[in-house]
C-alpha cells in the first residue's frame, strides 16, 4: 500500500485550455466569458494505492485519489466541484 | 534498534515493489489520481532486490469511477485493458505512463522521458455543461520526469514531472508529489 499527497501547477495557457472560456465559447455555451492570464495551481490532491495478491499470478489493485482545484480553475464558469475523487479498480496477472 | 521488525519491513518492500506494479487504467491524463500513482512503488523494486528480472509484465482488466471533467458534478465509469511490461529499471511500455526511458537509473534516483497521452475532452462527454465549447482533441504528451527514495530504511519516494500538451493551444504542467510504503 502507498499513500502521499502532490500538488500540480499548470502555465496561463494550459489553465486557459482547460478552464477558461472565450467570448466566442461565451456566445455559443451557457457560460460567461472566463479568461487566466496567469500561471498557478491547478490543483492539489491525496492518492491511495493497494493491491492484493489472489494467487502467485493474479492480483487485485485499487487506486483511489481526492483531487482539489486551484482556485483559477475553480473560479471558472465550467467548474461545478472544486474536489474530484476517484477510484480504480484492476484484475491483473503477474506474466 | 529492533532488527527483526525492520528485517519483516524489508521484505515485505520487496514483496510490494515486486507485485504492485502500476496498474491504474485511467492513468492518462487528465484524471484525478496523482501523477506518483501512475508509476508507484517501481523505484523501490532497484533498491530492495538486487537483481531485477530483465522484464516484468503485467496484463488484465481494470475500470474507474471519476469526474467526467475536472470541475464536472457528474461522474462516469471508464474501463479498458492494463499493460505493462517493465525492462529492468531502464525503459518501460505501459497504459498507465506511456513508452519510457530511464536516462538515470541508479539505486534509489531515476530520471527519465517518455511518452504519454492526453485523453482531451468532448462536448458529448458532458453535453450539458460543455456544449459550444468544443471539443479538446487527444493530444501526445511529452515528459521529462524524475523519481528520488530518501533512503532504504526511510523509504519515502519524491517524484516530480513536467509535461507538455502538444495539441494547439495545449500548455505545460508540472507536479511534485510525494508517497510512502505503509506497512502491514
């Protein structure tokens, strides 16, 4: 099992990308205009990992994460939860 | 010192950085799991085992339940194949962190590029937030990465990476994360 944290930083061209809204998108979507001219955090987060071991080759993993926006992303119009979670699951067999 | 207990520690690393080999399905981005969680445990396996097997190869199924974009209050469940075969500690093909190579890969450092994959993102994903906002096409992803154990008998990882999206438009992204072994 692994366990830690990270923090994620992104340039104003990515955050703009993915998080922003042009005049263009405003007038064609529901959202107002949202423009990052500024580098920062995209996000932080925590991660979990575990797997478990079924026989000598087959293996059961589980991935989960918690992930918090940077508050340029949160401030825009497309984000609806600041946090995300996830959870991951896999059967694997060890060759 | 107790010996014994650190001696159970060790071997229960080895046994962890043999068997936990990366599996996570939607590890391309953008996905919520932390950058560290995509390649977990596999620098240890170069400090507790000192011969490594020339290749180590996983397959099977795996799936996922996340955002359906980052900020979206809907969810999806994603799934597909996992693969992931490793050469030594020098160059690795994987659904989690793309096709990569260790340029350094001493005992307890590695540093290394690869190539991955940026999933993008679709109106259709989530129609009703992302309508008129075009489409976010799949994009290669460049890496330059580097992963650091503080020590065999403190084995905390610190791994960080920067990447570039090489769709228009697409912008770069670094993370510095950090993860340790918990023990049984």
């Amino acid at each position: 099992m692994f366990f830690g944290p990270s923090i994620t930083v992104a340039d104003k061209r990515y955050l703009q990308d993915m998080y922003g809204v042009t005049n263009q998108e405003s007038a064609s979507s529901r959202h107002v205009a949202y423009s990052i001219k500024q580098s920062g955090i995209e996000a932080t987060g925590l991660g979990f990992s575990a797997t478990w071991t079924l026989s000598r080759h087959y293996l059961v993993n589980i991935d989960a994460a918690i992930n918090h926006l940077g508050h340029l992303p949160t401030d825009s119009p497309l984000v609806e939860r600041a946090s995300g979670h996830v959870v991951a699951f896999s059967f694997v067999y060890t060759w | 010192m107790d010996y014994s207990k650190l001696a159970n520690f060790s071997r229960f690393l080895i046994f962890l950085t043999f068997f936990t080999m990366p599996t996570a399905i939607v590890a391309q981005t953008p996905s919520p799991l932390q950058e560290w969680q995509y390649s977990r445990g596999l620098i240890l396996a170069g400090i507790f085992e000192s011969d490594l097997p020339e290749f180590r190869v996983i397959s099977g199924v795996g799936s996922a339940i996340q955002p359906i974009y980052d900020g979206s209050r809907a969810y999806r469940v994603l799934g597909g194949p996992v693969i992931n075969v490793q050469f030594k500690d020098i160059a690795f093909i994987s659904t989690c962190d793309g096709i990569g190579y260790n340029v350094v890969h001493k005992r307890g450092l590695q540093l290394g590029v690869s190539i991955a994959y940026d999933r993008g993102r679709k109106e259709r994903d989530d129609y009703t937030n992302l309508i008129g906002m075009g489409d976010k096409p799949v994009s290669a992803v460049p890496k330059l990465f580097g992963a650091w154990v503080v020590s065999q008998g403190f084995p905390l990882v610190i791994r960080a990476d920067i990447r570039h999206l090489l769709r228009a438009g697409g912008g770069s992204i670094a993370d510095l994360g950090a993860y340790f072994p918990l023990a049984r």
